[in-house]
C-alpha cells in the first residue's frame, strides 16, 4: 500500500487529527482509502472501474472502508457530510471542465465546517493531453477553481516530470495539486 502524495501530506501534517467521514472519490484500488480508514477514519470509496472496487474489498476485511461502483459524476455529494474529500488524478478524467468545476463545487459544499479537500488536476503538457476525454487545465484555470475555494489554501504546486500511473505505466505528468481547508 502506497498512498498518494497529497494523503501522505495529509497524514504526515496531521490535517485530520481526530476521526472523521472521508469520500475518496476515484478510488482505484484503494491505497489511499486504506491509508486514511488505518488512522481510524470512516471511508466511502468509489471507482468506476469493478476490478478496483472488487480488489480495494478483497485488501478490507477489518476497516470502516464502504466502497461502491459508481461513477464521480453520478455521486451526489451531500452538503457538510464529510470532514475530507479527496480526488486524486480521477477529476480530469471527467472529461468536461464545467462538469469537473461543478464536481468541485459540491466537494467544497459537501465539507463539513475544517473540512479538507484534496485534489489534482491535470495541465496541458501531460502525457494524458492526446486523449479527448481527459480534461486538462491551464494556469489561469486553476487560478480560478483556487480563487472560488471557500477556505484556506493550505497547499498548492505545480510539477511536471515522468512518472507511473496506477497501473505502472510511464507517463509525462503535468499536474496542479491542491489542499485546502474550509472555514
């Protein structure tokens, strides 16, 4: 098990300190799902992929971890449900900007109060970009969804570089990352 990036920086800066009720949207095969449900928090997990959802099952036997087949744009995201909404590399896949800012606008609304949002979104140098179903977003975009986050930006880069996708393929990465807290 290997969580991401953005839930490692989570764990590590104890943004999370007390238990809560985590979305992971795009779940994959759980690596950060797990991660978070180890350190005593309730997670829904959703992939549109059966594979990961059936292999994220097989790794839970013993933790609060519900994880489902649904796709991120047929989840309805109640208001103040969660204290964290994590999206790692699964909103670009969307394949729509206006629909992944309104995907971000019911993450941000369905935080509860010091609610944490993770995120990342892909730029337009990344490998990715030849697809026409993979939204990508350039600098003033992401300044944009940045401006509109009713919070506190606690983290935020830009980086490019080569890299493995989950299913350990090379690729050119061209990412914008993004933490923050509501207030």
């Amino acid at each position: 098990m290997c969580p991401s990036f953005l839930v490692k920086k989570i764990i590590t800066e104890n943004l999370i300190p007390q238990p809560v009720h985590v979305l992971d949207l795009g779940c994959g095969e759980g690596d950060d799902a797990i991660a978070l449900a180890m350190m005593g928090h309730e997670i829904d997990a959703i992939d549109r992929h059966g594979d990961s959802i059936t292999t994220l099952k097989q790794k839970n036997k013993h933790l609060k971890i519900q994880a489902w087949q649904q796709t991120i744009e047929s989840f309805s995201i109640t208001p103040g449900q969660y204290g964290a909404i994590i999206a790692n590399n699964s909103l670009p896949f969307l394949g729509h900007k206006d629909l992944i800012q309104s995907k971000l606008t019911e993450m941000f609304n369905g935080l509860e109060q010091s609610g944490v949002v993770a995120f990342s979104l892909f730029g337009p140098k990344d490998g990715w970009g030849h697809n026409t179903s993979v939204a990508l977003f350039d600098d003033r975009e992401m300044a944009q969804i940045v401006e509109s986050f009713p919070g506190q930006i606690y983290y935020q880069s830009t980086e490019e570089g080569y890299g493995l996708t989950m299913r350990k393929r090379l690729k050119f990465w061209h990412l914008f990352r993004f933490i923050g807290v509501k207030k």
